[in-house]
C-alpha cells in the first residue's frame, strides 16, 4: 500500500468544511473527491484567467487525454525518479472461467489482481509530458523555439492524503517553453515573476521558495539537492488552512528532454525545456481558505479580476 500521508488538524477540518459546504464531496478514497458547482466554477474561471494572461504569447494549444503511452514514461525516466507517484492502467484479457473466478474474488473485495494485464498505458504524470515526443517528431524547431499550452489537463500522483490539498487526481495547466538554454531561462524567470502577480492580484499571499520534486530513495536526495542547488524549480507558496502549499511551480528541466526524445533546435543542437505549472485545485482551495467559502462575500476587486 502507498504511505498514506495524513493531514493536520487543520487540514482535516477544512476538508470536513468544504464537504460541509458542499465545494467537495468524498468517494471514500483519500485524495479523490467530487467537485461542487461553486468550486468548479471558481476553478475553471481561474484557468479562463492564465488563458488571458498567456494570450500575449500565443501559445500552441496541444491537449491530451490524461493517458500516456507506457514507453513514452519508460523513456522518461519517471520510474527512476518518482515510482512511488507512478499509476499504470491494467486490463483484464482472460476467458470466461477466468473473468467467473476474478469477479468471485472481487464480490469479496479480495485480491483480484492477478488476472489484469498491464497495458500500453499509464495514467499521465505531468501535462507537459506527451508534448516532448510529439513536437520531436515534427522536426527541429523553428526559430526561437515553441510555446505551448496544455489546457487543464488532468494528471495523477499516487499519493494519498486527508489533506485537501494533496489530491491523487487534479488539473495542471501548464505553459511550456521549448528552445535554447538562453531562450528557455529567460522566459521562465519573466513567467515567475507573471505568476506572482497573478496569484496576488487574487488577494493571496505568495512566498518564493527555491524547491525539489519528492525524488524517490537515497539517489532521490541527492537529485533533490543538485534541484535545489541549480535552482531548477522554484514553488510559488501560499497557505492552505494553515499550512503553507505549493500552489504553482516554476520549473527547468535543462536539457534532458531534449536528449531523451532527440528534440533538437534549429541549430541542431539539444532543445532545452522549461514550464510554468499551475495546480488549478490548489489555487481554488488558497481562494476558498483566504476570501471565505462564500464567493459572494469575495473581494470585489477579486471577483472582477476572475470574472465571477
């Protein structure tokens, strides 16, 4: 069984209100939950809003269902990095005996793994992911690189939490710059800074906090430190009944996917990567947490600049 990562006091009683408050409602699995109208819509209002602010850029819009090819991770390198977070998709493809004897087993909710396959299929990780190897296989770059724009994608970490925050499913918007080294670095640190002050002029608080993925084992750490050391991820912080969260994340990848899907620039060389990544539920649970669970009690200035 996945380590499962209980919330604070305060995490756990602001879940318990949200479902009170009808915003979300449980499935009876940590980390999976139902959205409500009022939330939905505060969310999809603030993906309306990183739309509007990208729209000067004219980023490509490439959107993927929140599957990916199981090779396209094998070559990722995600299972080095991150198995613990990983989800992969079985099928069951057996007789008629053996679908009798797996529904037996599964009516007594006993182990009735052994007779699913795995697929050719993993539940996404990242939006950004898929977007590599199909930009590689247009060619090498145009000059000056791409922007593009994966929607509010939907992706999976096999985390599970009473923390409202950390959810096991939830859309990434992602805006991803792919280019040379000077190209990519410049528009991350303009797009960090774009990100501030989207998230304040919604009324939230945001610390900037130089910060590492959760690498997995004794490797993970010191690819954790290396992270942190280059200064590779930043995380735009701000708080979530109490607990300071990781609501958006600044990130360079250098160029390793570049050498991993032989995504090449104009000048023939390795491409290198970075992205601006939103955790939409996140964001709506810092709104709901800071403004009220009441929309019509938000700031006015709020509200407009959401359109609520």
């Amino acid at each position: 069984m996945p380590e499962f990562r209980a919330g604070g006091p305060a995490q756990v009683e602001y879940l318990q209100e949200l479902v009170d408050a009808g915003l979300l409602v449980r499935t009876g699995v940590h980390g999976v939950y139902a959205r409500g109208g009022s939330f939905e819509r505060v969310r999809l209002h603030f993906d309306a809003l990183v739309t509007r602010t990208a729209a000067p850029e004219s980023p490509e819009p490439l959107l993927f269902p929140p599957l990916l090819p199981r090779e396209q991770l094998e070559r990722s390198g995600y299972l080095g990095s991150f198995p613990h977070l990983a989800g992969t998709v079985f099928a069951f493809e057996g007789d008629e005996q053996a679908a009798a004897e797996q529904l037996e087993l599964a009516s007594q909710h006993e182990d009735w793994s052994g007779f699913q396959t795995m697929s050719d299929v993993v539940l996404m990780p990242a939006a950004c992911y898929p977007l590599y190897p199909a930009i590689a296989a247009r060619g090498p770059l145009p000059e000056g690189g791409v922007t593009l724009d994966t929607g509010d994608s939907y992706v999976f970490r096999r985390e599970p939490s009473d923390d409202p925050a950390r959810l096991q499913i939830f859309h990434m918007r992602e805006i991803v710059r792919i280019g040379d080294r000077d190209t990519v670095v410049e528009w991350r640190e303009e797009w960090r800074e774009r990100a501030v002050t989207l998230l304040e002029s919604l009324g939230l608080t945001i610390d900037l906090d130089i910060a590492s993925d959760p690498f997995f084992g004794r490797a993970g750490r010191l690819l954790a430190s290396a992270q942190r050391g280059q200064e590779l991820k930043w995380e735009l912080v701000s708080p979530i009944a109490e607990n300071p969260t990781a609501i958006a994340s600044s990130n360079y990848h250098q160029d390793h996917f570049g050498h991993t899907f032989t995504l090449r620039t104009s000048e023939d060389e390795p491409a290198h990567t970075g992205c601006m990544a939103f955790g939409e539920e996140r964001v709506t649970l810092a709104l709901f947490n800071t403004h009220g669970l009441d929309i019509q009690g938000w700031p006015a200035a709020v509200r407009r600049q959401m359109e609520l």
